[in-house]
C-alpha cells in the first residue's frame, strides 16, 4: 500500500507541476538481444606447458550448436584436432583430440556473450567463456582445460576463438 500512495504522490506532483504535454509518454520496447542461434564453427592453435615439464601443442576446430530464448543460450559443442606433447628429454608423443559436451549461457542487448563449457566426464567443473556477438559471428576468450580423468587440469591454453556460421 505504501508503494501505490508514493507512485500516487508523484504522478499528481507531476500533474500539479505540469509536464507540457497533454499525453503520458509510453515506455519504449525492451531492448532485445541479438539473435545467435545456430551453427557455427571456429578453430584455435596454442602451446601450453605440463606439470611435468613437458609443453603440449594444439590445433583444434571446435563447432557449436546454438539454441536460444531471448537472452538464455544453450546447445551442444564437438571439437577435433591434434595434439602433440614434447618432452624434456627429446621425445615426443602425437595424439588425436576429440570431444564435446553441452553448454549454457547468455548473451545481453549489448552483444555480451557469457557462455559455461561442460564436459561429461567432469560436469561439475565449470569452464566459463566471454565474448561479444556480430552479425554471423562471435568472438569467445577463455581457456581451454585438458582435464585428466580425475577432473584436474593437465594443461590450460589461454584462447581467443571467432566462431562463424
């Protein structure tokens, strides 16, 4: 009931004040968020050292399925590549890299894309990744984990990944 006397009080002090105008002005329209659903693909290289020593180089092409409702985003990611892993000693190890999971997120009026990685092995670590929208495209920077079985990073590679549809 307070609430409804304070909005009385002000809308008859504006009144009693005059606006110069005979009509209430409206409210425009929210502001919507860009629209990014889709499919989209991108592609990111790096070099990270290992706990043992060693440095672990990727290159990766990641591809993303995107579903939206108005500023929630939520969908599917799949990424494949190579690895290879160099070792103090000399040796080297190559490996193939494969995977994906799900993820959600928002993206505001702005463009601001926040978007949370999980993998199903280890759903409970988050991997959270920010960016900004274009039109047919979006840029995300964040760092992708090489988790160990018992959900522990091996190596952590700092990226910068534009995605295009």
């Amino acid at each position: 009931m307070k609430k409804a006397l304070t909005t009385l009080a002000l809308t008859l002090t504006l009144v009693a004040c005059g606006s110069g105008s005979d009509s209430p002005t409206a409210p425009g329209p929210e502001p919507t968020a860009p629209t990014i659903a889709g499919t989209y693909a991108g592609s990111m290289a790096g070099a990270a050292p290992v706990a043992d020593g060693s440095t672990m180089t990727l290159a990766l092409d990641f591809a993303l399925s995107i579903a939206q409702d108005g500023t929630r985003l939520s969908g599917g990611y799949n990424l494949s590549g190579n690895g290879r892993q160099d070792f103090p000693d000399g040796t080297r190890s190559t490996m193939s890299i494969g995977g994906g999971g799900t993820f959600t997120g928002t993206v505001t009026p702005a463009g601001a894309i926040t978007v949370d990685f999980r993998t199903p092995g280890c759903p409970n670590r988050p991997n959270v990744w920010t960016g900004s929208a274009a039109p047919g495209s979006f840029t995300l920077n964040g760092t992708l984990e090489m988790l160990a079985a018992t959900c522990l990073p091996v190596a952590s590679f700092a990226a910068a990944v534009l995605f295009v549809q």
